[in-house]
C-alpha cells in the first residue's frame, strides 16, 4: 500500500451554463495537473445526487439510473487531449436543468504493474435550461367584416415572422363565438395536416371550406351566409418544431385577435303589378286569365310562391290554386280544370275556363319570395298582393229561376278535444225537381284567417273530393235530397274556426248536359274545441304485505278512480323498488295493448278485469321479491290523428316482505309465545300450590295425633325403681 499524495487539480470553464431547449449543451471537465505523467483516471458525471454515468479506465462507459430509458440516447462522454472530459447532452430539454458534478478519481501503477487510486476530487457545473423564445406571432387586429345573406364570408388566419425552418409546423383550431353563447370549435387543423370538423351543427359544416395556401396562412369561408353566421370568429395556433428523435412537439401558442362578422339581411324589395281590372264574361266557353306580374325582386337568387284567391259576395276570401316554391301545383278547384302559365321569370297567369255563375267574384294573387340560406332552411323576404280582377256574368234570367235557398243563421258548437262533432248545411228546396242537381264545397276558416280553406267537394254528379290532409277524420254523409252532412273525428285545437258550405245548383238541360243555374251558401257554425282538464287519479292506499307460503305469491293492484275522458286509453307500468336502488321497470302494458315483461327470470300474470282495474300477479315469491311495488298510469287521449298525453299518475305503495324458511322456524306469533310461557307457569303454581295444601294437611294430622297422645289410658305410666336402705343411709 502506497501513501502517495495527490497534486491532481480540476478546471472547469463555468459554475453555470444557460442554453435553450432543443439544443446540445456541453459541460467542460480538465484534469490542469496530475500526480504523474502516466496517470490515468475513471470518470463519474453525477445529476443532483443520481449517477448519471461512469468511465473506467479503459474509457468504458456505463449508464446510471439518472440516465433512464430516453436520455442515456442524447447524452456521451468525450476525452479531448487525453485529460479532458466532456459531456454532451443533445436536444436538451428544461427537465435537464440541474446540478451536474464531474467526480475524478486518479490511479497510479505500481513497481508491480498494479493500479491504485488516490483521492477523489469533484467539479460542478449549474446547467439551465430554458424555453426558446417564441419566434411567430399572430396578427392581433381586431377587424369588422359585414357580408349580404347569402353570399359567402371569407376569414383570414395568419402566422407572422415565419422563416425557412423546415422543422416547424402549426396546428390551428378555428374558433366561434356567437352573440351572448360560449365559444365553440369549428374545425381543427394539425400540425400533421389531419383536417376535423366539430358536429355541434351539421347544416353549418356542410357550408365551411378551409385551405392553407402557404405556410402559416390559413382560409376559412362560408358559403351561402345566414343570419346565424354574425358573431365572433377567431383562430388558435400552435407551433410544433421537429426534435432529433423524428417527433413532433409543441414550442408555442398564440391566438389571433377578432373578427366581428355582421350579416345583412337580404331587404324586401318585391313589388307585384297592381293594376285593377273589371271583365264582363259574354263568351262562356272563352273564359279569363288572371296575371300575376312581378315588376321587381330582393334578390336573383330568390324563388316565389303564388297563389290565387277568389272573394265573392258575402264569402270570404278562397284559395283556389297554389304554385310552391319548389315547382309543385296544387288546384282547389274539382268541378274544373285550371290552366296554370309561366311565361317568364317574374310572370305567373292562371286560366279559367268555361265559365259559370260560380265563377263570378274578385280575384287576385299573393306572391311570397323566399330565399334558400342553407340546405333545408327557407327565409320568406317578402309578401305582396296583386290587384284585383272582378270577373262579372249575366246571371239575371238564371237568378229568375232560382228553386233554393239556405238556412244562414249562425251556430255556436263548444267542444272537448278528442270527441267529434258534426256540422249540418240544409236546404229549402220548396218542390223538388228531378232534373236539379246539386255541388257542393265545405269551407273552414281559422280564426283571424280571411282565407278560406276547402275541405272537401261533392259534385252534382256524386264525385267526392277531399282537399286536405286531415281527411280520415272527416265522414261525409247525405242521409235526404236535401241535407249534407259533416262530421269530424278526434278533435283538436287546431280545429276551432269557422265552418261553412257553399252549394250551387245544377239542371239538365234539353241536350242532356248539366248547367249551373244558381248558387248559394249557409250561415256559419263557430267551433270552440277546449283542451280537456285532466282529472286523472288513481288509488293511492299503501299496504304491507308477509308471506310465508311461498306458492302463494302477491298481486299488484292498479285502480283508476277516475279520467279525463271517455275516449282517453291508458298506459300502465308497475315498478319495483329495493333498498338503495331506484325503481326498475317491472311491466308495460301498452294503450295498444301490446304486453311486455322486463322480468326474464319468471312468469309475471297480466290481468284487466274492468275498463279502469289492471293488476299484475306475482307467482311463487322468493326472498328477491321484497321490496315495494307501485304502478304508474298515463292517460293517452287521440285527437288530429296524433295520440295526446294528458296526464300520468302513481298508485299507492305494496311492501312485500318474503319470509324464508329458517326464519319461519325462528319466527313465534307473539300470542303462542305469550300462551307457551304462562300455561306453564300457570301449570307450575297449582302444583305448588296442591304440595303446600298437602303439607298443611299432614302437619295438622300430625299435630292432633300429639294431642290424642296425652291421655292416660293412651300413654301407661312406668313404675320407678325402688331405694334400698343402705342408699337412703348413704344419702
């Protein structure tokens, strides 16, 4: 063992280096002085108090646990001049940032070639890792940018300060605030070009177009602009830069600043031609033509819905012919046919041919312009009315023979949703004539509605023709010559308005043709239908429940006191309900009778043995079965051939407890038990009771026995024995 002393001295160049993520830092390690010329050394680089690596003396090197599984690939050791150490960590991160200490240990070779160390000696170096400044910023100018409804909006998103580095990408999310709403995501584009659009509004995605025509700008537009479209849009951006590993990963973020969106609503501009007009019909097969001519519109983009009515003489205002928007025709007419014309954009005719006495009256059109401002979303802009055409034939000499008249006074019916109600239209047709036929139209109209809309048609000549979706509720009947019918089923609310029948008389002619000869219509029946007032209820008494008998089982009654209506159905569940859970469907029976049992594991029996009685039995209970039952009734009422929920009720609570067997052995009815504990106490005393009685008894015998025992012939004296002298002497 040599004692020599060591003249070995350590150099290092900085107590602390600063540098920036992602790039190499390099800690200086010098040996400035050795003990000897042929010295050599082993080498330790610690983290904070973690190895971090180790160099032996034949330079090979070995990693510690402050290495870990990613950083001992950034970090090595190079010798530089035989005496200089130097450890490099690559692509270092703020993680890094910490106490690094150099430990050199130097061996010196003995006369017999082995190696022994000296004493250790250490340098430390502070290294400081912090993030790169961010080299982009955002444009942060707040913008105003207003665009008509319909055209489309372009947003701009852009990146400042970007440079040739081929290492960076940006990742985008597109952001919008509407006006008082949270923001939301439009779109999110990733740094690895992956392109996803947010659902909260399908219409909208279908409307957005994103590009990026160069790096760092980004594009967002929106076609066909709607009034939805005005509030806040704004972009966040991410910068990612490319490590040495070949990952992406983030470096910095910024968000752009706001750009208001206004969208201007298309104004009206739609004005119809409105010139007045009078024609006296002559000629009855040549009939008339109404125009419809629209001298200006709001928009080229725009589409127009016409359609003509009819005003006469103590009537209201009847559609009789409909062009929709999207193409489609529609005549109210039955008895003829209307000719229809386009002749150009904004011009619209309709033809009446053949004239007759039901024809006469004030005709005009109602043009609506409508504007397309996304798929499936319609804006009416505008509505103008056409002058009127009053169309005039010489009916006098026909008016002369006129055979009928109508009964006008007006009738009140007040209604309860969901039941019917019929409507009469009578006529007085004073001798009748079997060549008179007559047609038929019955009118409803809305309250504050001025337009009339037909309901149905029956012709002279028994053609029936219903005009309007809600036909299966309408029953048409001619119980006599003379008296019309109406009855509509399950009424609604929709249905209170003004109902009237409008009749014109037809007559066989000579040629054996029919022509219309005089036309009259029926007072009006004002219908109320009144939302029903729910008054269902349905028996609440809880009760408890032991069962024993296990074959036994339990039934859940379900009793509806009372309802809303006489034509209302009911949908009933039973629900079960254990401790610490909530209630679990047990049972439906539907309002279209149809059954179903969530119970998989048994037979649950449904019965219904009146209108308003439902009961649903258990079979053969088991301890699952405890818990409480109840059922809940919801009253279904149909009305406008949609089903209506009134109103739902619960019924009162059934506890059910299942005793099992051992607990039937354990359980004593309080009575048995009272009864087993004092018959045998009862039992107990009497017998106490009979031994004390007996031992009085022969205590008493005994006692007269000793008294018996006293007199002399019963108990003989004994003589004594007689004193001699001597004794006597003696004593």
């Amino acid at each position: 063992m040599f004692n020599t002393a060591s003249k070995m001295s350590l150099y290092s160049p900085t107590s602390r280096l600063e540098t920036t993520v992602n790039t190499d830092a390099k800690l200086e390690c010098s040996v400035t002085r050795t003990t000897t010329d042929t010295s050599r050394f082993t080498i330790t680089w610690m983290f904070g108090s973690q190895m971090l690596l180790t160099m032996d003396l034949d330079a090979v090197v070995k990693f510690g646990p402050a290495a870990g599984l990613e950083m001992d690939q950034r970090i090595r050791v190079e010798i530089r001049q035989k005496q200089d150490f130097q450890l490099i960590i690559q692509q270092v991160r703020t993680s890094d940032s910490g106490q690094y200490h150099c430990e050199v240990e130097e061996w010196l070779q003995d006369p017999l070639g082995d190696w022994y160390s000296l004493e250790k000696m250490s340098v430390s170096t502070e290294l400081v890792v912090k993030e790169k400044a961010s080299d982009f910023k955002m444009n942060k100018a707040n913008t105003q940018l207003k665009v008509e409804e319909g055209k489309q909006l372009m947003l701009k998103c852009s990146v400042e300060g970007i440079g040739s580095d081929s290492t960076l990408r940006y990742s985008l999310t597109w952001m919008f605030n509407q006006y008082e709403s949270s923001s939301v995501a439009l779109l999110t584009y990733s740094h690895d070009a992956r392109l996803k659009y947010n659902s909260f509004d399908s219409e909208l995605e279908g409307r957005l177009h994103f590009s990026t025509p160069e790096v760092g700008v980004f594009h967002l537009t929106i076609h066909r602009s709607i009034q939805e479209d005005r509030g806040c849009y704004y972009c966040q951006v991410q910068q990612y830069q490319l490590d040495c590993k070949g990952q992406w990963s983030p470096k910095a973020g910024d968000k752009s600043g706001f750009t208001n969106v206004t969208v201007q609503l298309i104004e009206n501009n739609l004005h119809v031609q409105k010139e007045e007009q009078s024609l006296n019909i002559s000629n009855l097969q040549a009939g008339f033509t109404i125009d419809c001519v629209i001298e200006s519109r709001s928009s080229d983009a725009s589409v127009f819905e016409v359609t003509w009515s009819r005003d006469q003489r103590n009537e209201g205002s009847v559609i009789i012919f409909n062009a929709s928007r999207d193409g489609t025709l529609h005549s109210a007419i039955d008895n003829k046919d209307l000719v229809f014309g386009h002749p150009s954009a904004m011009h619209y005719k309709l033809t009446v041919p053949n004239v007759n006495p039901s024809d006469t009256g004030l005709y005009h059109c109602q043009v609506v312009e409508w504007i397309q401002t996304a798929a499936n979303k319609w804006r009416k802009i505008g509505e103008e009315m056409s002058g009127t055409i009053s169309v005039h034939e010489d009916t006098e000499e026909r008016q002369k023979n006129v055979s009928f008249a109508m009964d006008k006074n007006g009738k009140y019916l007040f209604i309860k949703e969901g039941e019917q109600f019929d409507i009469e239209c009578s006529l007085d047709v004073g001798k009748e004539d079997p060549t008179h036929h007559y047609s038929l139209r019955w009118v409803f109209n809305r309250p504050e509605s001025t337009s009339g809309i037909p309901l149905l048609s029956y012709s002279y000549d028994g053609r029936l023709q219903y005009h309007t979706e809600n036909q299966d509720r309408l029953r048409f009947s001619r119980p006599t010559s003379d008296t019309f019918h109406l009855a509509v089923l399950n009424s609604d609310i929709a249905d209170s308005g003004r109902y009237q029948c409008r009749v014109e008389q037809y007559q066989l002619d000579c040629e054996g043709q029919w022509k219309p000869m005089a036309r009259d219509q029926s007072g009006s029946t004002i219908v109320t239908v009144h939302s029903i007032e729910s008054k269902l209820h349905v028996q609440k008494d809880n009760r408890t429940l032991n069962i024993t008998n296990h074959q036994a089982g339990f039934t859940v009654d379900c009793v509806i006191d009372s309802q809303s209506s006489d034509k209302s159905v009911f949908e009933v569940t039973w629900f079960k309900v254990q401790e610490e859970e909530g209630p679990v469907t047990m049972f439906t029976a539907r309002r279209d009778g149809i059954l179903h049992s969530a119970i998989t594991y048994k037979y649950l029996v449904f019965g219904r043995p009146l209108a308003t009685h439902y009961k649903l039995t258990v079979p053969q209970s088991n301890p699952t079965d405890m818990g409480q039952y109840y059922c809940q009734v919801e009253e279904w009422l149909l009305t406008a051939n949609t089903w209506k929920k009134l109103d739902s009720d619960k019924s009162g609570v059934l506890s059910i407890y299942v005793h099992t067997e051992g607990d039937s052995d354990k359980q004593t009815d309080p009575l048995g038990t009272a009864l087993g504990v004092t018959i045998p106490l009862i039992c107990f005393l009497v017998l106490v009771i009979i031994l004390l009685l007996r031992r009085d008894h022969k205590r008493n015998s005994e006692l007269k026995k000793k008294k018996d025992c006293l007199w002399a012939e019963n108990n003989p004296l004994s003589p004594m024995p007689e004193v001699t002298p001597a004794a006597g002497d003696h004593s």
